[in-house]
C-alpha cells in the first residue's frame, strides 16, 4: 500500500432501524464517498454489513479507495430492547440469542426501603432477569460521609448465596455519584466470593442523578451483558469475514457520539436511541447548517418525528428514558412525533407544521432538514413554504444522513460531579473534573492527543441548605487511530 | 373509600391538576405509594365522622431538597416513627393521617406515608392546592397550634420543636432538617378529630380522585378540562400553545399563551412562579392565586408544572375556584396575589 492510499483513511457507518438501513462511507475530511439506503428483512448489523460493504465499496472503488483504507467502523441501532430480546419488545428485531441475566442486585443503603430494588419493574421481566434482590448497610450522604457504614458481613453472605448462580451482579449505592468508595469496595468483596469471571456493574460506572433511575439502568445492562458479548464477538467474526478485519468497531450512542465495542460491552444501554442521534448530526453536516430542525421520514415520505439541532447535535430530553417498561436515567434525543394529540385529529402538512413548531424550544424560525428513505418524496409533495421555517430542504444524501452523521461522529466522555460552593478546594475539583471528563473520552475511544474538554455546566442544586455546586464536564475528540487487530478468524 | 391500584393512578392525576403547577409531580411518588399498598393493603379513606371526636388527626409529609431525595429515597417508616412520638407526647392514639398539600407530589407520597403509619388517611387536606411553604395552610388560619413539630429521619433519628410562635418553630425546624442532610419526614398542627372540623380543607382526597376519573373518561384533553371546570365550578381560560416562556425558578415570570383554534386571536399573559400565579388577558385579570390555574399539555395529557412550561406546548388552561377560607380577608393576606409578588387585584374565578 503506498502512503497516497494511507493518507485517505476513511469511516464505514452504518444505521439500522427496524425494517431498513443506511450506509455511508466517508473521508476523514468529511468528504462523503459513498452511500446507499435499503430495506432489510432482518433488522441485525451482521445480517446487512456484508451487502452494504459490497454496494459503498462498487461505488467507492473507481474514486480509489480499497478496503485497507476503512480505518474505522461506526454502527447505530434504533433501539436496545429490540436487539436485547427484553420482554415485551419489538419482535421483528433480530435478537442477540443467549441468555437474559440471570443477575443479582445489591442496593448499599438499608434505609431506603420505601422503594426495594425492582420494585418497580414489569413482573415478567423481573422474574426473567433477576434471581436475588438485597438492600445491606452502605452508601454516602451529601457531604461524602457515610449514610451507613458499610455492612461486609452482609455482603459476603450474600455472594456465597448467589455464587455459582449469576452471570453478573449490578451494584448500586445512595449518592455513588458523590462518593463511589462503598461500590467499590463492594465490587472486591463480591469479585473475591464469586471470582473474575462474573462481571459486577458499579452504577456510578454508568451514572446519572437519582438512585433508582440509575440501579435500573445499572441492572439492564448487567442483565444484557452477557448477551451483548456475543452480539460483538458476532460482529467482529463478521468485520473479519467483510476484509475489515483492521477497522475498529465503535458504537452509535443515546447522545449522538460513539463509543468503541470494548467500552459499548458493559453498557450496552447507551446504545439506545443513538440512530435519532446520529441522524440529526449527519443532517447538520450534510446541510451545513448546524442550528437547525430535522424531520425524519418513513418510506413512504409521511413525516414521522422532528427533532432541534444545537451547535450540530441533536437536543436531548430533560427527562428521563423508559426501556422495557423500566424508568432509566438515559437521556435520549427529544424527539416530538408527528401523531396528533390525544383525541385528536390531523395528519400531513399541519401535522408536520405543529411538530416543528413544538420541537423548536424557542419562536426563532430555523430551517428544517428532511432525511430518512422518503426525504425527497416528502419535499416534493410541500405546496409551499412551512410555518416557522427558513427554508426547508433535502440535503444531498439525505436518505443516508444517519450513517454518515454516525461516520462521522466524535467520540464523547462525561464526568459530574457535585460539592460545596464554599469548599476551599473547588478550583482542584474543577480541574479534577475536567480531567475525568477527557479520561472517560479517551476510555470510550477518543484519540487521546486531540481529545478537549467541549462542554462545561456548572448549576447550583436547588433547596439544599449548604450551597451545593452541580458540575457537569463533556469532553470530545475523534476516535483513535492506530488500533491493532487482535481478533483473526482462525 | 380506599386508595390502591388504578385508583392510586387517578388519584395522582388529580394531585397534578390540584397542584396549579406546583408541589412537584404527583406520579413521581406514584411508585411510592403503589408499593406502600402492596404491602399493607389498600388504604382507606375516611370522613370526619367516622372518627372518634378525641383522636389525633397527624398532617405528615416529607421535607428537605428533591436533589437529595432523588438519592435518599427513605423508607417511609418515618411516619410511623412519628406517629409513635406523637402519641406518646399527647397520651392519646392517632386515628388519621392528614395529607397537608394535596397539589402535587405530596398528595400522592401521602398514602405511602399513611400505609407504612398504618392509618387511614382523613378526607381532606391542609390547602386543597399547592403553596410552597409550611405555614400556608388552613389550620393556621383556623389558630390551630403547629406545635409540636416532630421530625424523622430514615435512621429513626427523631427531634421535636417545641417553640412559641412560628417564627422560632420554623427557624429550629429547619436547623433539624439541614442536621438531617436535608431530608426527612415532619408533622406539625396535631389536633383531635373536633379541632380539625374547620380546620382542615374538606372533601380533598375525593375531589382529586374525581378529576383523575374525569380525565380518564375524556376523550381528548380539551374534553378532560371542560368537564373538570364544569364539575367544580371552574372555567377554561383557553386553547392555546405557549409562545414565550423562560422559567426562572422562585421568581414569577410572565409565559405568553397564544390562542389556538376556538380561541385563536386571542394572547393571555401567564404569570409563573413555583406555580401559575396569575392570567392576564387585555389588561383583566381572569384568574390569580389562591384560585387554581392549571396548564394541561394536549399531547400528553399531563398538567404542566411550572418549571416545565417551554415554547411550543400546546395547552388547554383552566381556572378552579380554591377553598373558601383562601378567600377570606385572612386567607388572602396569607396567599393572595401580594403574598406572591403580583400588583394584581384578586378576582374570584366565577363558573359562568
């Protein structure tokens, strides 16, 4: 290969959602190669990858690129519950086989009996994933002491009970966003009890603000981790199987950035939504425009949601996910459907008219970028100008966006953290934070050379009598490059 | 009358209408209470009457930062701890538990309280909406006496204030919650059966299970609304979609409704606060506080709390009538339009 193939490295991204997908290849200067849109019988990344490799690269070959050049690999699916075979969701997805669970969970809080852990959760998919449920002394307050000390007897009982008998262990603790030292602690007696081969899930590892949004999110995932290991180990086997066996595999996330397999494979969770998310960003780019409105389309070019653009990424809900009937912490694209209200009627053009004007936060027109399989069909049969736009366009490739927002989409970490205003170390926990933020980055696959902090919010929690700083660090950079293969059918 | 199941959902659906924006969101506690439930059984709720005179009726409710609680969920055997303190100080059994602020989220997080207390819960409730605040309820201006204040933690810590005057019980009050991490359970204005006659606002808990069974046998939201005003002698404001709202936690700021579809033409200024504080239309006042202003969203059905308003909901409005005592000279001292901020006159919403 000479160093003129080499400097054109480029991405392979590819959507699935429900019963059709999009491919996209694209240059790291974000020049788009090729692209193509399809319907597919089996929604499943494995069941597309080999057609959509031959079509991008006939397309692609005469402009000079081999499959060598692919350096990286980007997939977004619609929705996790679907792929993870969780009861009650949508059967047409090709699920992940294996088993579901069966999991442990331990609550460090003993004082938080007004809600149990799955208290809360469907019955059927309590009883499906979960074998045993416990509440033990533990957990901080506030101010980072102890809510209770840590109750070890408790816990190794505990393991001794389940040893042998799970397939992972989901941990959770009062204010482990604050002081994450009793999950840890934790997780070392569990591991010493049941041994390193049962994976144990720590919720600060995963996050957000309330304990039980986050244990639910913590279970999920460890309920889905073992069936998540074989979907990559699948998708890999088929990378191999496609020539890409030198492309690294990354993962479309809830938010619109992407995370590498390695890191997806304990928080297969965060993969929900991203195919929204990366839709939106790949209009952004295609149009230029990166404050704007997107409307997505079915087929048949009928409008299905609409969704606001900021600073080129998809606007996320202020509140909080249901996935399997179970609340979440995970934030996802606000997306507003183009259904009428409750009892009412109304469909097309209004119906498309009111969605913009209740996705767009603020009286500002912006344009609206059409995408997905009828894009253009949809801007064909407008009569004119739409209420509370500029303009309303199609952007090339509109059909595609998705994979080529997910192409080209950077590689995010977060890091929170909450403390007195009034502490004298506040500028090292600042500095600490951004710190963590660009470490979770480059532990999700950022390039860790050009990884930067892109994002800071600092608010203040409301009521609490000792004032409180809630401080929130997002940091961004490419995805690495360089990485080796390790994984060779034999 | 009980309180457990579908009922439970319904029942919370009337807190949020209950709460005119305020008291944060009933079906955030609905987990709480649909397992409280589960496990004592249904809760009953019972008139005055059926009472002894003598029994203690204990107004209960949690207190301390949503942030906290959001992590520190409790176990809501504090309100049993409570009520063990409570009948030890006044040597006589608590026959009821009184919910203080049916608006919202404490309407519902009651019956969790009430279950894990064992009691029924009295229907009524301290100020038949929301207001942020604890002295803002009914049997302050009854002279009912709030002391003692009895405060729980989740690790049976237990403090009780006693205290002359409110001032002082609310500053010690408060100094207890923040030694607790801002959080805990408190009952205050104990009284007997016979003193809460006329004390406490009557018929709440039924009212509320009311309006969530009118919103479930409505066909669309505008449907829900016309029938709750038509039942409790409100009025729908308007159709409309918000065309200007900027939240500013604690202090009122005006949201523009723009007029949709039967009221199109139309624009009313919504005055905001911790909950909707006033509607202004061509300069008249249609409704202000104490009175009821809730804000339906037509696409989810849900009343909109305050801090949720944002540009583009398209809503229905609807004015009740609060409680008669709010409406007294007293009453309007305490919360009326001045005691939130507003230079507006109060004008009673009237059914028409």
């Amino acid at each position: 290969m000479s160093a003129g193939t080499l400097d054109r490295s480029c991405r392979l991204g590819i959507t699935v959602q429900r019963d059709r997908y999009a491919a996209a290849l694209v240059e790291s200067d974000g020049t788009v190669l090729a692209s193509i849109e399809r319907p597919t019988v089996i929604p499943s990344i494995t069941e597309v990858l080999p057609s959509a490799v031959d079509e991008l690269m006939a397309q692609a070959g005469p402009r000079g690129i081999e499959l060598e050049n692919i350096q990286q690999v980007m997939l977004a699916v619609s929705e996790v519950d679907g792929l993870a075979g969780l009861p009650g969701s949508d059967r047409s997805w090709k699920r992940w086989p294996g088993q579901l669970g069966p999991v442990a969970v331990v609550r460090l809080g003993a004082a938080t009996t007004s809600l149990p852990p799955l208290a809360g959760w469907p019955a059927e998919l309590r009883a499906t994933v979960s074998i045993a449920e416990t509440s033990v002394a533990g957990g901080a307050r506030l101010d980072g002491g102890d809510f209770e000390p840590l109750d070890t007897a408790a816990l190794v009982a505990f393991a001794r009970s389940i040893a042998g008998k799970v397939n992972a262990v989901a941990v959770s603790s009062v204010f482990a966003t604050v002081a994450p030292g009793h999950e840890l602690a934790a997780a070392g007696l569990l591991r010493a009890e049941l041994g390193d081969s049962v994976p144990i899930l720590l919720s600060h590892e995963i996050g957000g603000a309330g304990l039980l949004e986050r244990e639910n999110a913590t279970v999920l995932q460890a309920t889905l981790i073992r069936r998540a290991w074989g979907a990559a180990h699948r998708l890999r086997r088929s990378l191999v199987d496609c020539g890409l066996s030198h492309a690294e595999p990354f993962m479309a996330r809830n938010d619109g950035s992407i995370m590498t397999v390695d890191y997806a494979l304990t928080r297969p969770l965060l993969m929900h939504g991203a195919a929204a998310a990366v839709g939106a960003r790949g209009a952004a780019l295609l149009a230029g425009e990166s404050e704007a409105l997107v409307a997505f389309t079915d087929v048949a070019g009928q409008p299905t949601a609409v969704c606001s653009v900021t600073g080129g990424s998809a606007q996320l809900a202020a509140g909080s996910t249901i996935i399997a009937g179970v609340q979440t912490g995970l934030r996802t694209v606000a997306l507003v459907a183009t259904d009428p209200p409750i009892g009412g009627t109304g469909s097309g053009l209004t119906q498309l008219a009111e969605a913009v004007d209740r996705a767009k936060g603020s009286p500002r027109d912006l344009p609206l970028l059409v995408i997905g399989p009828g894009a253009e069909k949809l801007v064909d049969t407008l009569p004119g100008p739409l209420p509370g736009t500029t303009l309303v366009c199609c952007p090339p490739r509109a059909d595609a966006a998705s994979a080529v927002g997910v192409a080209a989409a950077p590689v995010g970490g977060e890091a929170v953290r909450m403390f007195g205003a009034a502490s004298p170390h506040g500028d090292d926990i600042r500095t600490r934070v951004h710190e963590q933020a660009r470490a979770a980055a480059v532990h999700a696959g950022a390039d860790p050379v050009t990884v930067a902090v892109t994002d800071v919010e600092e608010s203040t929690v409301p009521h609490v009598s000792e004032p409180t700083v809630l401080l929130r660090v997002r940091a961004e950079g490419p995805p690495r490059v360089g990485w080796r293969r390790t994984y060779e059918r034999s | 009358m009980h309180l457990a199941g579908g009922r439970l959902r319904e029942f919370a659906r009337g807190c949020d209408v209950l709460g005119g924006g305020g008291g944060g969101q009933a079906r955030y506690a609905l987990p709480l209470a649909a397992h409280a439930v589960e496990l004592t059984g249904p809760v009953p709720v019972v008139q005055a009457s059926e009472l002894p005179s003598d029994g203690l009726v204990m107004p209960c409710s949690f207190l301390g930062a949503p942030a906290i609680g959001a992590e520190r969920i409790g176990t809501c055997r504090e309100a049993a701890t409570i009520r063990g303190h409570v009948e030890r100080h006044f040597g006589r059994p608590v026959v009821a538990m009184l919910c203080n602020e049916i608006g919202g989220f404490h309407g519902t997080a009651s019956v969790a309280l009430a279950a894990h207390a064992g009691l029924p819960m009295l229907d009524a409730d301290g100020m038949g909406r929301a207001f942020p605040g604890m002295s803002r309820v009914s049997m302050h201006l009854a002279g009912v006496s709030p002391e003692p204040v009895v405060l729980a933690d989740e690790h049976d810590r237990v403090v009780a204030v006693h205290a002359d005057g409110d001032g002082w019980l609310e500053r010690m009050a408060r100094s207890v919650v923040v030694g607790f991490g801002d959080r805990g359970v408190s009952s205050e204005y104990v009284m007997t059966v016979e003193q809460a006659a006329g004390a406490v606002i009557d018929g709440s808990i039924a009212k509320a299970l009311r309006i969530g069974e009118l919103i479930g046998e409505a066909k669309s939201v505008a449907d829900a609304a016309r029938a709750i005003a038509a039942e409790f002698d409100g009025v729908v404001i308007a159709e409309g979609k918000v065309a200007a709202a900027l939240p500013e936690p604690g202090r009122p700021t005006p949201a523009t409704i723009e007029g949709t579809g039967p009221d199109h033409g139309r624009t009313l200024r919504l005055e905001v606060g911790h909950e909707y504080l006033a509607v202004v239309e061509d300069g008249q006042v249609l409704a202000t506080v104490p009175d009821i202003i809730t804000v339906f969203d037509t696409y989810t059905g849900e009343a909109l709390g305050a801090g949720e308003l944002r540009y583009g909901h398209r809503v229905v409005a609807v004015a009740l009538p609060c409680p008669d005592v709010w409406r007294t000279p007293a009453g309007l001292d305490l919360v009326g339009p001045a005691a939130f901020g507003l230079d507006l006159p109060y004008r009673p919403v009237v059914a028409p």
